[in-house]
C-alpha cells in the first residue's frame, strides 16, 4: 500500500473522528455537561484539525498517522470524561489515554522540529530525541498535577493516588516508546543526505 492511498485513508479517519466529536458535543448538550463542552470538547475539536490547516498553509504534508493519532488522543480525552468511561472503566481506560496522549505529543513535537529543519534550522537527530522525551516528560508531570487541580475545580477523581500516578507514568513511558519506533520507520525512508525536514515531503 502506497503513500498516497494511506493518506486517504487517514483523512477519512479524520472525518471519522470528527464525526465522533460532533456526537459527543451533542451529549455533552443532553447531560447538561457544559463545562467540558466548552473547555474541553471545543478546544479538542480545533486542535484535532489544526494539523491539516498547517499542511495546507504551509505546503507540507505530515508522515501518515501523525495527524491521526493526534486527532485520536483528543477524542479518547474528550469520550473519557463526557462518557465517564474514565470511572465506568477505570483504571484501564485512564491508562490508554495516557499511552495515546504521550504518543501524540512525542510525534507532534517532533512534528515542531522537523518544521523547523524544513525551514533551515538543522538540528542534530540525538538532540531532537532527547529534547522531545525531555519535554513529553515535562509535559505529562504537568498534567498529572492538573489532575489535581480538575479534581478540585471540578470534583472529580482523575487522580487516585501514587499507584495511580505511578501506572500513568508507565503509560507515558509505552507511549514515547511506541512514538520512537515510529520516527525510527520514517527515518529509514530519508534518502542519505537529507535533513529530518524531509519527512514532510513524503
């Protein structure tokens, strides 16, 4: 299967995936849940779609899966709190998201770098490794924290304890993991001599 026919293939997962979003704004609506409507739902949404606004502004395409798997994170976020499939399946199904969300972010900001590389701002393969589990590490305590913090506002219970904290720092490390050898596969289909920012080509 080519390129071309994958990329198809994402963008009607895509339309998929938003077709889902919409469905959940309705719920949210029905169960009077207006607070993750407008904070949570609606940002998610935009964001889900940001990606293809940039390839197109940009005249860049992302490797096949980035915007996917972006757009997937969101929706498990947003289906886990307006479906309480966070406490209905817990804790299994707060674990996948945390395996999805640390997955989306570690391509996403490789996504940043290899924007930058496309640019002209070259930057060595070891110190955009680094810089991106430094920074997913860095990102997914930050959330931990807001865990705390939604559980106050909102009272809720994300959060559940350090065993808790202690299985979604687990899933982040999958997460990243699953993310590396998904930059190792489109590593191999840069041609020798080309910069990372080749990746937006493909």
């Amino acid at each position: 299967m080519n390129l071309l026919v994958i990329r198809r293939i994402e963008y009607a997962i895509l339309g998929l995936f938003s077709l889902c979003f919409i469905y959940y704004a309705f719920q949210a609506l029905i169960i009077g849940d207006t607070f993750r409507f407008i904070y949570v739902l609606i940002p998610s949404l935009a964001l889900s779609l940001l990606p293809v606004v940039f390839e197109y502004a940009m005249k860049v395409r992302f490797p096949p899966g980035f915007k996917s798997l972006f757009s997937l994170a969101l929706l498990v976020h947003v289906a886990g709190g307006i479906s309480r499939f966070y406490w209905k399946f817990a804790p299994f199904y707060d674990k996948i998201a945390h395996v999805c969300s640390a997955l989306a972010l570690f391509l996403l900001i490789i996504s940043v770098f290899a924007v930058l590389d496309y640019e002209g701002t070259t930057i060595r393969w070891q110190t955009v490794l680094v810089s991106t589990i430094v920074l997913v590490t860095i990102l997914m305590i930050a959330w931990e924290i807001s865990e705390y913090v939604i559980d106050m506002i909102a009272t809720t219970s994300y959060n559940n304890g350090i065993v808790d904290s202690i299985g979604d720092v687990i899933a982040n490390i999958i997460g990243i993991i699953i993310g590396f050898f998904i930059i190792r596969y489109y590593r191999t289909l840069i041609p020798a001599g080309k910069t990372m920012g080749y990746i937006l080509t493909l």
